[in-house]
C-alpha cells in the first residue's frame, strides 16, 4: 500500500509517496532538514539544490562510513 506524507525540509513543502510509514518518513525529512539548515548556517549564498546537493553528498559519506 503506498502512504503519502507532507513534510517540510527548509521551508519547503513536499508530499512524500511510498510504503513506509510516516513516523519514519517524518524522521527522515527531519534529518534532512537538520543536515541543509546547518549547511546553510555556515555559507554566505545559498541556493536550494546547493543544499540539496551538499547534504546529499554529506549524507552518503555519512552512510559509506557506517
């Protein structure tokens, strides 16, 4: 059964589409959210995908350490 969730990261709105339930994809966005606004906090300019992008490599660094 695929779920949908609302969820913010940095400001933004996303409806999120998928079989996991929404504690998790709630805990998720809240990680990412966490990840961006703390890129964000330590550059001058920042675009959107320029987070996105930065956390997602921060991310997966992250994930090839585990």
């Amino acid at each position: 059964m695929t779920n949908a969730f609302d969820v913010d990261i940095c400001g933004q709105h996303y409806t999120v589409k998928g079989e996991a339930d929404e504690v998790y994809v709630k805990r998720l966005a809240a990680y990412v959210d966490e990840q961006m606004r703390s890129l964000a906090k330590g550059m001058k300019t920042a675009t959107m995908s320029k987070l996105a992008v930065l956390a997602a490599i921060n991310i997966t660094h992250q994930l090839f350490q585990s």
